[in-house]
C-alpha cells in the first residue's frame, strides 16, 4: 500500500510540474483602457493586448494579462490623414484566420464618418498592412466589428444606426475582407436596461461553450453607468435568420460600487483553458460630468458557466488570481 501511495504522490507531483503556471494577482480596474482586447497565443505562452490610442493602433506582448505596460510605444498600424482612414480609431480586436493575423478596427474619415477595416500581418507585434475598407452604412457609421467562424465559414457582426437606435448586423464572409451576403439585422434594443441614455445594442463579439454559440454585447448608452452587457443564445439553423437567436431579457454584466458602464467586452483563457471577459468601465459619474464621456479602466472577470450559459459574479475590485503559462 505504501508503494502505490509513493508511485500515486509521485504521479501528481510529476503532473503538477509538467503544467509550469505561474499566478497573477491583480486588482480590479487593473488600467485605463477603452475597448480592451487580449488574446492568448495559441502556440505558447502569453498574451497579447492590441488598443488604439486614436490615431494608432499599439500590440504589446506579456506572460500574463496583469503585466501589460500600455506604453503606447508599439505601433503596428497608423491612420493617414485624407483618406477614408483619416482618424478617432478605436475598438481593434486581433484574430487568427487560416494562420493569418488580422486586425479589425473601426476608423473615421475627415467627414467623421465611420467604416469597419481590417488589416493582415505575420506577427502580432510587427506592422500590420494591406488595409481594406469593408465601408459604412448607408452613409452612416459602421462600428464595432468582430468575426467568428462556424462549420467552416466565416462570418461577422457589426453595429450601425436605425431608426435613432444603435443595431447589430451579421453576414457572411467571402474572405477576411469581404462580405459575401448582404447583412441582415440581427438584433435592436427591446428591454430598458438597453435603452438608458440612448437604445443601443453594440460591441459584439462571439463566445463558445460546448458547440453552443453566444453573442455578447453592449447595451445602453456608452457614456452612461448603466452601460452592460447582454447576452443572444444562437438556437440553431440559418445563423444568419435573426429568428433563430434569443436574446436574454436581463443583462449577464453590470457594475456595482466604484465599477459602472461595463461593456465593450472580448474575451480570453487563462492557462487552465478558462474563460474570461475583458471590458472595460468607468467611475460612478457625478453631477458635474453627468451624460458625458469619462475615462474608462480595463477589468478582468471570469465566466460563471451555469448549465452552458454564461453568467458573472458580481464586478468587485478585490483581489482575483489568473494562471498563466510560463
């Protein structure tokens, strides 16, 4: 009995060390940021943050998600004054498609209308180049793009302006840069908790559970505390008939104390193959900058997943742990 008690301690000991993790302590908001995106590396340890300082978008790179500088000094793409991408860059999201990196971003021209591009590289943390528009609405704003693939095709999600309110669309990808069905809408503010200082549904972005498809995104106006987030459960068949998505009647993200206006969400693994969301917020506002535009802080949450469904604990700014590879 005690040789087996040996060979079995030994066996844990052995596994234990084979998985070298470290762990980060930080502390909720870890950082200002706006529109945060960190995505591990999927050959390796890591993790990359890509963020847009207006006019530039910025990569750095760090073991775990609490290390990250935000120096601004990496710049891996620039906006060119004249053109259709002339500036207020924001909300890049980095993604990995047929073993390409491409980045997609929102960008305003020297009208302020805003248009959805994407630029390709080799190296997250090398310039980025070979820039495509992919256009606006209708003369109107384009914002917020994401892509996510599905029995091997590629498709994206989007929000532009109807009827005074911020929608989400979704269509289907001929190729990285290109559209190969005419979007259709997919979903619009229905509840109040969507509509607090202006109806707005947007920032979407795809999660996956157990080949279940969900579409998390921000819900009521941008500047305002209320700002959330909210969930769409794919049911299945045509993913592009918005009949066939179910949006939860209650928001799954939303502040408390000191941490308001979560939303503007990605979302990443820690070492053990969790998931987290990473949003942004801001401090409660005062009477003084009521209905305006505050700076935001980048935060870090773990999915809760109850019976395949995403949910959080509550937002709190004590203390949490993230395992990370070495």
């Amino acid at each position: 009995m005690k040789s087996i008690i040996t060979v079995i301690l030994v066996l844990l000991t052995a596994s234990a060390l084979s998985a070298d993790y470290g762990v980060a302590k930080f502390t909720n908001p870890i950082c200002g940021a706006a529109d945060p995106c960190i995505v591990k590396n999927p050959d390796g340890p890591g993790y990359w943050y890509v963020y847009s300082t207006n006019r530039d978008i910025c990569v750095e790179y760090a073991l775990s998600p609490g290390e990250f500088n935000f120096r601004g000094d990496n710049k891996v793409f620039s906006v060119t004054p004249g053109t259709d991408c002339a500036g207020a860059l924001w909300a890049p999201e980095l993604h990995r498609l047929g073993g390409k990196w491409y980045i997609y971003f929102t960008a305003a021209d020297d009208k302020s209308i805003h248009r959805l591009f994407v630029v390709s590289g080799d190296d997250p943390m090398k310039p980025f180049g070979d820039l495509k528009c992919m256009g606006d609405h209708n003369g109107k704003n384009a914002i917020d793009q994401t892509v996510f693939e599905h029995k091997g095709r590629l498709y994206t999600c989007y929000s532009v302006i109807r009827d005074n309110a911020q929608w989400i669309m979704i269509a289907e990808m001929k190729s990285p840069w290109e559209f190969k069905t005419q979007p259709v809408y997919l979903t619009h503010p229905l509840y109040d908790w969507e509509t607090v200082g202006q109806p707005t549904n947007e920032g979407p972005v795809v999660l996956k559970r157990n080949g279940k498809i969900y579409l998390i995104f921000s819900a009521a106006a941008g500047y305002d505390d209320a700002y959330s987030l909210g969930v769409l459960t794919y049911k299945g068949g045509n993913i592009l008939n918005p009949d066939n998505w179910k949006k939860h009647p209650e928001p799954i993200l939303t502040g408390r104390g000191n941490i308001r206006g979560t939303g503007h969400c990605t979302f990443t693994k820690d070492a053990e193959g969790n998931d987290w969301c990473v949003f942004h917020c801001n401090r409660p506002h005062t009477e003084e900058n009521m209905g305006r535009w505050v700076p935001r802080f980048l935060c870090l949450q773990p999915v809760v997943w109850i019976n395949d469904f995403p949910t959080f604990s509550p937002v709190v700014e004590k203390p949490k742990y993230f395992k990370y590879e070495r």
